[in-house]
C-alpha cells in the first residue's frame, strides 16, 4: 500500500501547476480583451463627440448666422478642436455657398477626424474658421 502511495506522490503537484498556468494564460486573455474593448469604445465615444460638434457648428451657422463662440465651444468639447471652410456651389449649387466643418479629436494615440459639410443659400453667414 505504501508502494502505491509513492508512485503517484507528484501527481496532485502537477496538476495544480497545469491548472493554475492555464488559469493564468486565460485571466492574461480576458485582460488584453478588456483593454481592446476600452480602446474601442474610447475611439466610439470621440467620435460621437466629433459628429455632435460638427453638427452644432452647423446647426449654430444655419439659426444664428455665426459659428460657436469659441469659448463655448472649449466649454461643450474640451479635447477637441474645429475648422470651417467656405466654398462657392458649383453645378445646381452654384447660387449656394458650401460650408464644411471638420472637427479632429483624439482617441489613445489614434486620430479621429469627420467633416460635415451644408449648403447654404445666398451668402453663407461668415464663418472663415476657428
């Protein structure tokens, strides 16, 4: 009996390595996961904000005939930054005046940029930029 005791003395140490090394690989996994998943969602969210400025750039130029003021502006979107530009409407358009908006933010190390553009009629509100 002793005998048989002996032969299996090391197998409840192995096993207990194997499974805590397999346990550690997958905790690992789930952490690397998680961090792609944050870096993901952070990239989602900058660009919402991006599209919500540009929008109310738009918005600002088509109801009151100006941009944001810029103050307000770094108020409502801290971590982001703004132009405006102008052009004259070509083709159907040409009486129209095109204004595109193009907010940048920034997510981790990875840029994030939309524009947004409107015609207006007539003169667009002056707006050369910010």
């Amino acid at each position: 009996m002793s005998g048989k005791n002996k032969r299996h003395e090391g197998f409840l140490l192995t096993e207990i390595t194997v499974s805590m090394t397999i346990l550690g690989i997958l905790v690992a996994g789930l952490a690397l996961s998680l961090h792609g998943f944050a870096k993901f969602n952070r990239y989602q969210l900058v660009r919402q904000q991006c599209i919500a400025a540009a929008q109310a750039e738009l918005e600002s130029m088509a109801a009151t005939g100006g941009p944001i003021p810029d103050e307000d502006f770094a108020r409502l979107w801290s971590n982001l930054s703004i132009s405006i530009k102008k052009s004259p409407g070509t083709g159907q358009w040409l009486s129209m005046e095109l204004v595109e908006v193009t907010a940048v933010g920034k997510s981790f190390r990875k840029e994030v940029k939309i524009q947004l553009s409107r015609y207006f009629p007539g003169g667009a509100p002056p707006a050369e930029g910010k």
